[in-house]
C-alpha cells in the first residue's frame, strides 16, 4: 500500500511542523493565535496514531508483542536519554509524561503489549465475523475504559507511564487496527475514493470552522469525543484523497515514499535540530499565513532530511559496532 507510506510522511512532516511551531516559535501571549498550528493539531498526531494501528496485520502474539514492544523501547532509551544528556534534562526524560518528546514510542510499547488480548476474539469466535467485530468493539472499549481509570492515578506513576496519552490516543490506533483487519477502508477507497475524500475533506472544514471557537473551552469526555470525531473526518478525507496517488509515479510521490520508510528514525532524531533552532520573527498572527507557512514547512523539510541522514549514520555506526562486538 504505496498511499499509507505517503500519508505517514504527510503525517511525520505534519509533526515535526509542528513541533517547529512549539519548540522553535512559541511565545505565551501569542500561541492561542497560531492558526496554523491549531488547525494542525487537530489531526496531526491521530493520523499518525491511526496509521501505527492500520499497519498492524494482526494481533500479535504475547511473545511477539514482547519483541516488538522491546524494538520501540530500545530507541528511545538508546536515543531519547542521549538527546536528554546533550540537550534536554534527564530527570524530564524519565519522569515527565512528555519523556522529552519521546512519549510516543512508550505509549506504542504499551498498545502492542495489549494488542494480544485481541486474539483471544478470534480463536473464541472463528468462522462469526460479525460477532468478532462486535466483540473487538467491545474489548477496545473496555481497553479505553482502563486507561481512563488509570488516569486518575497518582501524578509520578501517570507521568512515567504517559497514561493519559495513552487514554487520549488509543481509540485512534485501534481504530486504524480493526479498519485494516476488517477491510473497513475500503469503503472509502474501492469507489469514488476523490469524490468520498472532497466530501469528507469538505465535511472536517465546516465542522471544525463550527466548533473552532468552542474547542478550547470543551472539557473531560466531550472534549475528547468532539476532538476525536473532527481527528476521524480529517483521517478519513486523507486516507481517501491519498489513495489517488497509490500508483503516481512523480518527484513528489517518491519522496513521499522515501520519508514514508524512514518514520522512525525522523521521530527519534528530529529532535537533536530543532532544539537549535529559533524562529521569534514567526510569532503572532501579525505575519503572513501563507508566508508562515511556507517558511515552517521549508524548515520541516530541512529538519526530515537532516534526521533521515543521521538515522543512516546512526544504523552504520551500530552495524560496525556489532561486527566488532561479534568478531
């Protein structure tokens, strides 16, 4: 599936923007205002969350989730406390719920150890399609239903275990898991996929333009749930819109492609940049919208491909010492 290589680097480059918008621009009196990030931040991370649980084929078992709950641990301890030790602090890395911006790979830990439960539908109920979605429905509720408990947890276990990001974007990797295992995305793909994205698209513009003004003052579960549905009409506009570029053989598709492969080592080393740099003349509606943003995209290229070059340096250096080590 070409498209969802494509729509994870929309949804990384959408990220480390981002992140230029927080790390690099932020201003107290001025942030509320940054239109751009706002309308961002409505989607960015749930596309990219939604996509984490769409490439998930099938639940794993308990010693494959184990495995691979290790491959995402293993970087961002091996990554995040080296950025911690040379740029941020190390008390923050291990006992903030932000992990130095590395919450993502311990929340994505956390899914993959529960993802095995989601088996257990499956050999109870085979040959009853339908009586297993219904029953994935139910145990990802149920699953939801926990991390909302958890988070009222005391403050230092809430933090060092990102419970409440968990809480906040498990509906959204699951979603992306039961609509990859039960072909849900065909729906929007095998029939009019540009017209269903244009009326989605167009759908997610007018609910949010509604609810803009209100989303800062919703709260608990109503914030969540109206955030949610504005996150899945964007999700699903995209999903449909990209799927017209499965087969696109331009500049622009293959690298979107190229970065699509290369998530990984953009997320954990993006940022060892963008902690240096400083946009302050970005601050404020006062600029530009079209200008802001053409220059924090610019500078969100920049910092992609400057990560994809160090992760390469990176996976090098890491080959050669394990030959050393092994003789």
């Amino acid at each position: 599936m070409t498209h969802v290589d494509m729509l994870k680097a929309l949804a990384m480059l959408l990220v480390v923007m981002g992140h230029v918008f927080y790390f690099c621009t932020y201003n107290e009196t001025s942030f509320d205002d940054e239109l751009i990030f706002n309308v961002i931040c409505t989607f960015h991370v749930p596309l990219f969350w939604f996509l984490s649980g769409f490439v998930v084929y099938e639940a794993p078992t308990a010693r494959k989730s184990m495995r691979k709950s290790w491959s995402f641990l293993r970087p961002m301890l091996v990554v995040g406390l080296a950025n911690a030790l040379l740029i941020g602090k190390v008390s923050d890395f291990f006992l903030c719920g932000g992990h130095n911006g590395y919450w993502y790979l311990l929340a994505l830990a956390i899914f993959y150890l529960v993802m095995p439960v989601f088996r257990v539908t499956s050999n109870l109920l085979i040959n009853k399609k339908g009586y297993t979605f219904l029953a994935d429905i139910l145990l990802a509720m149920a699953v939801w239903m926990v991390f909302k408990v958890l988070v009222h947890l005391p403050e230092p276990i809430l933090s060092v275990f990102t419970i409440y990001s968990c809480y906040i974007f498990w509906p959204f990797f699951i979603i992306g898991f039961l609509v990859r295992k039960y072909e849900l995305h065909r729906l929007l793909t095998q029939r009019h996929s540009l017209a269903k994205g244009l009326l989605l698209a167009a759908a997610y513009v007018l609910t949010l333009t509604a609810c803009y003004d209100r989303l800062q003052t919703l709260e608990g579960l109503t914030s969540v749930v109206v955030e949610g549905l504005i996150a899945l009409l964007a999700i699903a506009a995209l999903f449909a819109l990209f799927y017209q570029l499965r087969d696109n053989q331009s500049a622009v598709s293959r690298q979107l492609l190229f970065v699509g492969r290369h998530t990984l080592h953009i997320y954990i080393f993006h940022y060892f940049f963008i902690r240096f740099i400083s946009t302050p003349f970005l601050q404020g509606p006062q600029m530009n919208v079209f200008l802001k943003l053409a220059i924090v995209t610019a500078i969100a290229v920049a910092v992609v491909y400057a990560s994809i070059l160090l992760g390469w340096l990176y996976d090098r250096a890491k080959q050669r010492l394990t030959r050393i080590l092994c003789g």
